[in-house]
C-alpha cells in the first residue's frame, strides 16, 4: 500500500511540482476554465497555521509532560490529567474545528468568524495530547540516578528538571513535538469549518480566511471548475507537497534524535 500510494501521488504531481509558477504563484484572479495559478497561498498557510499551533501547544504540553513526571506520579490529580490527555487524544478532529469556532464565537460575537488563527487553535487542541505523551514518554526513560545526583549536591527540585532532566531528554523532546507538527499539518475537516478557502495570499492570521495545502487538494478535487483535469493535477500536486513536507519534518526528527542524543560512552 505504500509503494503503491507514493507512486500514484508522485506520478500524479511531479509534472506540475517541477514548474517554477507553481511556487510563486496564487489562485487569485485564476479564470474557472484555466489553472495557470500555484500553490504560494496554500504553502503559506499551511506553515503559518503549523507554526502558530506549535507556538500554543509546545508548552502548554512539556509543561505538563513535567507535571505528570516530576510531580504528579501517583497522585489523583495526576491520573484524572493523564485520563483527560486521552480523551483529548481520542475525539475526532471536526470536534476541534467546533470547539476553536465555539470559543472565538463566544470571546468574538461573531459566528461568521473565519481566519488562520481559528484553524490554529483548532490544530493545537489535536496537537497538545500528542506532545503531552511524547514529553511523559521521553522524561520517563531519564535515569533516577541523575536526578539523585543532582539532589544529593543540594539542588533543588525546579532546577534539576531545568539543568539535568530536559537537557538529557532534549532529543526526545525534539523528536516528538517534530513528528506532532507533522501530524496535524495534514488535517483537514477542522480547517473546512475554521478557515473558509482563500485563493490569495493572506499574511494577516488573525483577519480573512487562508488556505492550506489539504484544503487546496480538497477544493481542487471537489470544485473542478471546467478545466477538470487540471484542477485534478492540482490536488495531486498539493498531496505531494504535504507529503514531501511531512517526510523532511520525520527526517529531521530523526537527524535530531541521532545527534543530539545524550551520549552513553566514557
């Protein structure tokens, strides 16, 4: 099913990838019957709203991670956080779209609020579990026996988690909040309902609707327009893109783990 999935997306998208306009143009004022534009707004926006996302759900999610670790093993707070980190792993992502129009609706007055900080919102709700367990996971498999050094020197407990747990966990740490980027930057249904679908760039997150790339594929496919084929190559191309994104954002997960990676040896 892989090969056959990367064959399909790459035979199908490279044609129009290799093109130059592709990169640095926008659907903006693109007749119906012509797809002469490019893929620029989409890419913008599917960066913007990862980062952004990152931005809300990297420490809002280590924080807790060294919660649930550090301070929390055991207790009852703790478990009803770890039970609440997996129903929050498990609802479906068109449940993160609402909750994100819900709460700018209520902070806003506005129900036709639609822009890319919405969206982000609504990636940092699927984003913040995945990061959480990561963090938990990785703080996990630290050695107690540094912590004890580190308390038998007469450090103190906040400061042996700043300057012996997370730099020995730092790669892990990397590694996961890495691959939960990679995760949500391929939803789709919670920026159907969040973001509306602009065919311009848009550099204001927090005014207008943007794209992303999965939902330029999704328009594409579904609003062909009269030029069907083109409008088809399109989608695939923009699936490419998301993929070549995610597969350089795993290898850099990798690179880090591999390299920054507390070393074992004398």
């Amino acid at each position: 099913p892989l090969v056959s999935l990367l064959y399909m997306v790459i035979a199908n998208g490279l044609p129009a990838i290799l093109e130059p306009e592709w990169w640095t143009k926008s659907m903006a004022r693109v007749a119906p019957d012509s797809y002469a534009g490019g893929i620029r707004h989409a890419l913008y926006g599917t960066l913007v709203q990862a980062g952004i996302a990152a931005l809300f759900s990297v420490p809002i999610g280590v924080m807790v991670g060294i919660y649930l670790v550090e301070y929390a093993e055991g207790t009852r707070l703790g478990k009803i956080t770890t039970f609440m980190v997996d129903v929050l792993a498990g609802i479906p992502s068109i449940v993160a779209g609402l909750f994100a129009i819900g709460f700018f609706t209520m902070m806003l007055g506005d129900e036709s609020y639609q822009s890319g900080i919405v969206g982000a919102v609504a990636l940092s709700v699927l984003m913040i579990p995945t990061v959480v367990r990561s963090s938990e996971e990785m703080l996990r498999l630290v050695p107690n026996e540094l912590r004890e050094a580190s308390y038998a020197l007469g450090v103190s407990k906040w400061l042996t988690i700043v300057k012996v747990v997370l730099p020995t966990a730092v790669a892990g740490l990397a590694t996961g909040v890495t691959l939960a980027i990679a995760r949500v930057m391929g939803e789709t249904a919670p920026l159907l309902i969040t973001m509306g679908a602009a065919k311009a760039v848009n550099f204001n997150p927090f005014e207008g609707s943007m794209s992303a790339l999965p939902l330029f594929a999704y328009s594409s496919y579904a609003n062909p327009g009269t030029n069907k084929d083109d409008s088809i190559a399109a989608a695939w191309t923009a699936a490419l893109v998301l993929m070549v994104i995610v597969m350089v954002l795993n290898i850099v997960a990798r690179l880090i783990s591999k390299y920054f990676a507390p070393k074992t040896g004398r």
